[in-house]
C-alpha cells in the first residue's frame, strides 16, 4: 500500500509499504478514505518531538471502511463506515473506565520511555512518534486499528466525509479546551492561535456560553476564517505592543475570564524574550517556547482558568508561576479524551449546532501528502487545514 | 559464573504486628487513618530509605575514575597542573599509580557494595595525595603556586569525601542493604491491575504462568508443591536454568520465592497483592533481587541495552495487567519485534 512516512525533518515520502496485519484480536483494519494532516504532525515534520524513526508512517486524523477484523472483535464488521480517535484506548483499565481515554494504562507499548520523560506513560497515538507507541498511522492507504470495539464510532449513512473526519481529533480538541474552561453565561474567552484547533475551541466556547470570544493569531487570512466563521474578536499580535493591555481594554481592565492557549510548544513572538526561547530552542538547552501560554497566564483574569490544548514536548522556560499562585488561576490542560466527545458532538453535528468543514482549505490526494505538509507547515496559498483522500 | 552464594538472611520482610490506633493523635479518633493500611504504607516507603549520601556517592566515584583516568593516562599533563616535573620518570610512575588506586576506589564506590568503606578508601587515598604534594613543595625547583593550589583542591574533595563517608556510614541494617553489600542488585516495582485480588494472585501463584507475561523467561515447571524449575533467555540464543523454591505464600497476600543454592544465577523474590481503593483491583508489588552473573558493572553495560532484568520488570507487570485485563498482550508494528523499527507494516513475525 501506500503511505507518508517521516523520512527525517521536513521530509515526508508517499512510499509503498506492506499492508498492514491484525496483531491483536480486538483490531481491525481500515481502508482509509479521508485523512487530515494535523498541526501537532508539523511539530513532528520540524522535528520538535523526540523519538521519530525513519520510515514511521505519519497521520492520527483518518476515517474510512473496516475491512478485517480480530477474532475478538464485537461491535464492528466488514463495510462499516468509522471515524477513529487519535488517542488508543483499551476500555477497560481504571484510566479509560473514569472518562481519560487519553491517559489509557495499556495502549502504549514503550509505556516505559515515556515513563522516563514524563513520569508516567500517557495512551498510545496513532502515527505520533515511538514515545506513544510506535503505531503505523492513518496517511496510508490502510491502517490497522487497535481496540476497534471501543475507539471507532460508526458515522450515519447520510453524513459525509468531511463532515465526521474532524471528530478523529481537532473538534473534540477545540470543544474540550472551551470545556475545561467551566464557561459560565457572560463570561469572555480569549484563545490564542486561530489553526483548525483555535477556531473549534472559538466555536465551542460560544457553544457552551461564552458572551464573547477573543482570538489572537498574526496571519490576516486565519484571523479573518476566526472573525467571519466563528465571530471572535481578533487581535494581531505583530500589530498591538502588548496584547495583555488590549485584552484589558476590551474587558473594562479585569481581563477575560478564561483564557486558551491552541498555540503550543512553536510559538512566535517578538521582543527580547521570543529571542531568548528561539535561541536556547535552537541550542536544544529547552525545547518548547512557551510565549503564547505566558502571554495568556498574563492576561486572564483574577482567579481565572488557563486551558492548555497547545502541545508541549520537553520543559517550559521563564514559566510565570507567580503570576498562578498569587492570582489564584487554575491550569488545565490534556491530550483530547476524544472518545468522551465523539457521540455529543457527533449529534451536534447532526443537529447542525457545527459544520466543522469551514476549516478546509485545501483537498488532495494522497500522493500528494509531501506538498500538503510544505503547504501547512509553510502557510502557504492560505492553508489552514489540508484533507487528503485515498 | 557458578556463584557460591547462599542465603543467608532473610528474603522477605515480615510485616509488623498490627498497632493499636496510635497515629494521627492530632485527629479526633474517626478521622484517624486506618491503623494497618497506614503501618503498610510506612513499611513501604521505608523499604527505599536510605541515607541521602548516594547520589554524592556516585558523583566521587564518578570523579574518582575520571581523575584517576587523567593520572594513568596523562601523567605529565597532571604534573604540570599540580606543579611538579612532568619529565621525571619517579613522578611519573607515582602519578600513574595514584591514578589506578583512584580508579578503584571509583569502581568500588559505584558497584554499591559497602559503600562507606571505599568512600573511606578515598580519605585514605586523600592523606597519601596530601603527604606527596606536601613533600613536593619542599623541593625547590617545582612551582610551589601550582603545588599549594593542588593541596587546597584536594583539602575540598577530602572534606567533601569524610562528609559522605559518615553519612554513607548511618545506612541501617535492612534487608535490602544487607543484599546489596553482597553483591545483589534489588529492583521494586508496582502496578495496580483492574482484577480482584484472588485472580491475580492466582494467576502468579502458578508459576507455569509466569512466562505468559515475563519476556526473558521460556518456561518454568512446577517440580512438586515448592519447588520450580525455571529456564530463562539468555543473550546469544543461550539459556539459563536454575531451580527456586516457593520459601513462603500467604493466599491473597504474598508469595515468596528464591532459586536453591547452587544456582546458576541466584536470585529471590517476593510478590505482595493488596486490594487498590476506590474498587481500582489490585495493587502487586514486586521485588527481585539477584546476583549479575558479570558483577553489576555487567549490569549497568546491560542497562545501557535495556537487558538488565530490573529492567524488565516493569514491561513484565504491565504485560501482566494487559493479559489480565484484555486477555492479551498489546502491540504495535514498531514494537513487535526487539529493538528500534520504524512504526510501519512488516511481515516478520511477533518476537516475544
């Protein structure tokens, strides 16, 4: 078959490779017929995450047709139609049984790698390196699916393609960073980063109340997707000196209620301290820049909540904990427990609350996943999502 | 490799008789812990006690080697530092000596066992290294600056090398400590599997089993009710056996066992099974302890490839949870086989 690989930094190849097999009983094997490239794939593609191989099969955002599956396997046959969440998930340990599919006890096998970079191991992730797992992804032309009685959710006859694909990740992604801000009625939000992810979490956190929603980003294109479809306030941060003090114009001083960082360990910035994390970020000393997630902490309000659905890597730098400790802010943050969202926002989509495929920009094959990732991770010709289609 | 040692203490440690409610004094009486969960957890937390000094302990023993490298290796390099002749043959050869008696007081200090005493070995070889530098400032012809500043670094380490000797010297008689001082490397670990505690204790308790979860084991045979004929995996295709008996199993609670004199390679361990709370299943603690068959020098090269049983025991329990809790052990295309593979479809075969 045919899929991306990682053949090292800013290179991806559509090669051919063998189909893949049922390893376990509960898998299956899935023809993929639509697949997104996610923004977390450019962190790999530029070579911020550790623990890539030459060779490993790219992709956690993919749907398509079961086509085989285990001995095991209950819920699933032959022809159904699935989206598959990005996290794998077993069901049945104490993490997945209390709703944090994300932090599953036994999908990861190099659970003891990222036990030494993390503490303890979160899930195994599709196509997302070998700290989770070493799992072949979904940009191939098959994909083998572990657990496909508890990931995969059936998508109804009538719905298309694009419409249920972005349940496999930057939906619930979005949904549950507006979530973790406890939004009650009239409060204000402001998300840093309007990529597919920011602006699901604009659109959700209108969906679960917010009066008004706030968006910073610096490309005119993705502030103008983030004012058009989901009615945020937007803020160019290369053309504002501080972005805090106009959060606290726009708020009568206090600052917004609940803020959301969708930027993640690549932040841009200006002034002395992006310089800082640029340089120590090239000199591998720190990893991650976290200049979005201190601009945030610095703007949210007293006793307000900072949701954090960015990706980080490695350590954060220059973190603003007395900012935290002395105005009582609350930090949440988590990789998407997606399989807690897919039915909710599945109907949600059913019941046209959404239509998630205002972010697509740009539809190709999937033998042109190389120009895809050059075209995202570039912005070029305004991409802000890329689908790719077997 | 056939080690002669026996064992000569005791392999488990025997909880403590259980305590009239006494702690948590501060707290009306129904809001005290519960006496005997709580007496556990200390004997838990005290089983890895130590005596702070290990990790200035293996930072001599690190400088000890990298020194004594400079000393045998670049001996007039050396000379130069502290002020001396680097072309006098005597000095030489009394630099290179000093360099390998610094070596292996690193080595001892490393391997862990008795550790106070070769941190004791270094004082020693500080007072010899003081005598020296001091006779060399009586000759004239050295650079006495470089000499006096030679003595002072030295006087540093040495008042850094008595601090932790005393320090190291306070390690309390425990099992753990004792097993170590004889060359034993000890490894705990836990897990908490979602499975009532008679399944897993089950499960464990027959040993024929063991292998279904432990990688590095092939198979193990039930000879009667308490002894066991293990057969595990060795590098280069090789295979180890040995015989343990069961030396204690309490239903529910523990089960102890240790391979019989004579062994190939000795080692011993015990498994505890506790109820988890909030209806989580089981908690199991495991502890192994064994003798390298290359010394722990051997462990620590194997520790580099990710071979050193201690190792394993994590990936084992985990493997144990995965077979108890979905009947299988998971997989992914980069870690069916050993080693790095890149996370796409092979047609090899699963290693286990």
């Amino acid at each position: 078959m045919k899929a991306a690989c990682w053949m090292g930094p800013k290179n991806m190849q559509v090669v051919d490779v063998p189909d893949p097999q049922i390893l376990n009983q509960s898998d299956c094997i899935v023809r993929v017929t639509s697949t997104a490239i996610c923004g977390s794939d450019l962190h790999l593609y530029n070579n911020f995450l550790p623990l890539m191989e030459r060779g490993d099969i790219m992709g956690h955002e993919f749907m398509g047709e079961v086509v085989e599956v285990g001995r095991n396997v209950k819920s699933l046959r032959v022809g159904d139609r699935v989206v598959v969440p990005f996290p794998i998930a077993c069901g049945v340990c104490n993490a997945c049984t209390s709703d944090l599919w994300a932090a599953c006890e036994n999908s990861n096998p190099n659970a003891w790698l990222a036990e030494t970079m993390l503490g303890h191991s979160p899930a195994g992730i599709f196509g997302y390196s070998h700290l989770t797992g070493g799992f072949a992804g979904g940009q191939a032309e098959y994909v083998r699916v572990p657990f496909a009685d508890v990931g995969p959710l059936k998508v109804p006859a009538g719905m298309r393609d694009e419409q249920a694909l972005f349940l496999s990740d930057i939906l619930p992604t979005g949904y549950m960073g507006a979530e973790m801000c406890d939004i009650r009625p009239g409060e204000t939000v402001a998300v840093w980063g309007c990529g597919p992810v920011g602006l699901f979490a604009i659109a959700s956190a209108y969906m679960l109340g917010a009066e008004r929603v706030f968006a910073i980003d610096r490309f005119d294109y993705r502030l103008r997707m983030a004012r058009e479809h989901t009615g945020a306030i937007t803020i160019d941060y290369t053309q504002v000196d501080h972005v805090p003090s106009v959060l606290k114009d726009l708020t009568g001083g206090r600052g917004p209620d609940k803020v959301i960082d969708a930027v993640g360990l690549e932040a841009h910035g200006h002034g002395p301290l992006y310089l800082h994390d640029k340089v120590k970020q090239a000199m591998r000393i720190h990893p991650d820049r976290a200049i979005a997630l201190r601009e945030a902490i610095h703007s949210v309000a007293n006793g307000g909540t900072v949701s954090v659905i960015g990706v980080y890597a490695g350590l954060v730098d220059k973190f603003p904990m007395n900012a935290v400790v002395n105005r009582g802010l609350t930090i949440r943050a988590g990789q998407c427990h997606v399989h807690r969202y897919l039915e909710p926002l599945l109907r949600r989509i059913e019941d046209g609350d959404i239509d998630p495929t205002f972010v697509i920009t740009h539809r190709l094959p999937l033998a042109e996943a190389a120009r895809g990732y050059e075209l995202f991770a570039n912005k070029q010709d305004c991409c802000e999502k890329v689908v790719l289609t077997a | 490799m056939g080690s002669s040692f026996t064992l000569d203490y005791p392999v488990t440690e025997r909880s403590a008789p259980e305590q009239a409610p006494t702690a948590g004094t501060a707290l009306a009486p129904e809001l005290r812990p519960r006496t005997p969960l709580a007496h556990d957890d200390q004997r838990i937390a005290d089983a890895r006690r130590g005596t702070g000094g290990e990790t200035l302990a293996d930072f001599l023993g690190f400088f000890s080697i990298g020194l004594g490298l400079a000393e045998t290796l670049a001996p007039g390099a050396v000379a130069r530092m502290i002020g001396v002749d680097p072309q006098s043959d005597r000095v030489r050869n009394t630099l290179r000596l000093m360099g390998m008696r610094e070596i292996t007081s690193g080595l001892g200090i490393l391997s862990k066992q008795q550790p106070a005493t070769w941190v004791w070995s270094r004082v020693a070889g500080d007072a010899l290294d003081l005598g020296l530098l001091a006779t060399a400032l009586t000759n004239k012809e050295n650079k006495r600056g470089r000499t006096m500043f030679g003595i002072a670094s030295v006087l540093g380490v040495t008042a850094l090398d008595v601090m932790n000797a005393r320090q190291l010297a306070r390690q309390e008689e425990t099992p753990s400590h004792e097993a170590r001082d004889h060359g034993m490397i000890e490894q705990r670990r836990a897990i908490t599997i979602a499975r009532p505690v008679a399944e897993v204790y089950g499960f464990w308790r027959n040993f024929e089993q063991l292998p279904q979860f432990m990688r590095h084991l092939e198979r193990v045979t039930m000879l009667d009710e308490r002894r066991s004929h293990w057969v595990a995996k060795a590098p280069a295709g090789a295979s180890i056996e040995w015989d343990a008996e069961t030396t204690e199993d309490i239903p529910n609670e523990r089960i102890s066992w240790a391979s019989l004199p004579g062994s190939q390679v000795h080692n011993a361990g015990t498994v505890e099974f506790r109820e988890a709370p909030r209806g989580m299943g089981t908690e199991v603690r495991v502890r192994i302890e064994y003798k390298p068959p290359f010394g722990k020098l051997g462990a620590k090269v194997a520790k580099l490839f990710r071979e050193e049983p201690g190792a394993q025991i994590h990936d084992d329990l985990r493997h144990l949870k995965q077979v108890l809790e979905l009947g299988e052990i998971v997989l992914s295309d980069a870690t069916k086989q050993r080693g790095m593979h890149p996370a796409q479809p092979n047609t090899e075969p699963v290693e286990r």
